[in-house]
C-alpha cells in the first residue's frame, strides 16, 4: 500500500478513487477505462500542481518518504560484479555505512553510503542511517583502499545525523568524523558525492567532502535537522516548518549558495514514484562528474577539492 504524505491527501483520495473504480470492475463488463485514464489526468496534473511549489518543510518530508530508495536499491541499479567490505579492523562493523567494490557502468570504482532500511527490521539492524564511529572509520578504511588501488570513489549520503549515544561518544564519533572529512580531502582519486535524501551534519559531510556534489532534487541538506533547529531556537520543535525555511536546506539554495554542484531532476511526484528512472538520471549524473577526472593527475584532483572548499570559507567570510 503507497504511503501519502500529509500534504498529498488529494492525490490520495484521486488515487482511492482509481483503485476502487477498477475494484468494483474486476471479473465484470463495465468499461471503466475513459473514467480511470479521467482520473489519472487529473492526478498527475495535481501532482505536477503540487509538487512545483513545495516548501522547504515539505521537501524535507520528501526526503524522509519511507519509500525512497536507498543506498542498497542505487547499488542494485547501478553497479555490477558489488563486493561488501565490512569492518573497521578495530571494533566492529557498522550497518549504517555499507560499501564494497564494483563496476559502475562497467567502470571499477569503491562505492559506499548510509542505509536506512526499508521496514521496521532493516531500520533497526541499519540504525535508520545514523553511523556510529566504527563507520565512519570503515568509510576511511575503504577511501584508503580506494587510494591505493587508484580507484574513484562514489558515495550516497542519507542520514539524519551521526548516531548520538553516549557509545558513540565514549568510542569518539567526533574524532571519527574529522577523520573522515579529513580523508576525504586528501586522497588522490576522484571523489563524487550525491545527497539522495537527507543530509544531516557532520554525520553527512564526512561523506561528502567531495570534488562533486550532487542532490536529487527532493533531497535536503543541513547542518541540523529542522525540529533541532526549532528546538534550539525556539525551545519547540513545533516551529520546524519555519526552521526548515531558514535553514536554506533544499538543493535550490544549496546550488546558488555554491555549496553543492548539481541538481539532478526528479520524476514527477518524488524517486519513490519512479525508482528505476530516478536511478538512470542518478547514474548519468554521477558517471559525467567521473568523467570530468579521467585525465588529471592525482595531485590536481586532490588540489581541486580541497581549494572547493577553501573558496566556500571565503566567499562566506566576503558575504
């Protein structure tokens, strides 16, 4: 059964209609097909209506939709000949990051991202996306590996934030985010980021400290969450719809802020409506950017990424 989102209830009810309309037809003779393509139309012209003015707050929405697809569906999609790796050689694996070796579009590369899950089991084993430090330190291990086997490196970013327990904290998850961040600025091949949902703080830049960034253009990307945020500012998190909108959180911001590179463009209605073409128009963007480093040297890839960001500080410190 699809899942609407709050402000989707019209297109619910459309949709309700439809259905019941071919339920009542089933194993009978009434030609309900001139109603049912009716209905269609006016669905898919309240959806083109709807989601050509979404709020910030509902973009975020969106970007949390149980149904999106995930890390595991894009390597699925995309990659062939996929090896896991798992384990941070130090204390144990972390599900929330999964990667491995494998050939996008027949290209050897290291992929890695968050995994939420896709029911209430997966969510728990995966943490709902939310990586403790062992997984950020797997996330260096196999940028390391990358490295040294002169292999690009893709990676999909959706998590809420870095995990919050006291564990977490007592293992050093900020020591193991910087890390992160700060192999990614220094390793010598390619490395291509895409926020495919949510990206959440440090627990999402320790992923995407990349040459190019891309977002799916429901997707979100901050250094808090809206009800955090709200929390912070207002003492409530009932206020995140106005957080989310000052927060800049939506990849329209993001792109003219000059925080990210590219927009990839949805299909109508969000990716979890259209899986496979959502992973296509992913796929293109992502093998465009590899192609943009097949020529330069390691030391200049390394060089354009890290001066990415220095031009970021600056133009924040001249704003």
């Amino acid at each position: 059964m699809a899942t609407y989102l709050e402000f989707e209830k019209p297109i619910a009810e459309l949709d309700g209609k439809i259905a019941e309309l071919k339920h009542v037809a089933t194993g009978g003779d009434i030609n309900i097909a001139e109603e049912v393509a009716k209905l269609q139309g006016k669905t898919e012209k309240l959806l083109k209506q709807t989601y050509a003015k979404l709020t910030a707050w509902q973009k975020t929405l969106v970007a949390r939709h149980p149904e999106r697809p995930h890390f595991c569906d894009y390597v699925a999609a995309l990659v062939t000949d996929y090896v896991p790796l798992a384990g941070d050689r130090a204390f144990a694996d972390d599900r929330a990051i999964q990667g491995g070796l494998g050939r996008f579009r027949g290209r050897p590369v290291v992929i890695m991202g968050h995994e939420k899950g896709n029911d209430t089991q997966s969510r728990v084993r995966h943490n709902f996306g939310m990586a403790k430090p062992e997984g950020y330190r797997k996330a260096i291990r196999l940028m390391e590996l990358a490295e040294r086997f002169e292999l690009p490196v893709v990676t999909l970013v959706d998590t809420p934030g870095a995990y919050p327990g006291v564990e977490a904290e007592a293992r050093g998850q900020a020591e193991a985010i910087a890390r992160s961040i700060e192999t990614c600025l220094k390793i010598k091949v390619p490395l291509i980021s895409a926020i495919i949902g949510e990206g959440g703080s440090g627990g999402a830049i320790a992923l995407a400290a990349a040459n190019h960034i891309i977002m799916l253009e429901h997707s979100v990307y901050s250094v808090i969450s809206p009800e955090g945020c709200a929390s912070i500012l207002w003492r409530s998190a009932e206020q995140a719809k106005d957080a989310a909108e000052a927060l800049k959180l939506t990849a329209e911001d993001l792109k003219q802020l000059g925080v990210i590179d590219e927009i990839v463009p949805e299909p109508l209605g969000g990716a979890h409506r259209a899986r496979g073409e959502t992973a296509s128009r992913l796929g293109d963007a992502i093998e465009a950017a590899l192609a943009k480093f097949d020529n330069q040297s390691g030391g200049d890839v390394r060089a354009q990424r890290r001066q990415k960001f220095l031009d970021m500080g600056r133009q924040g410190l001249n704003a």
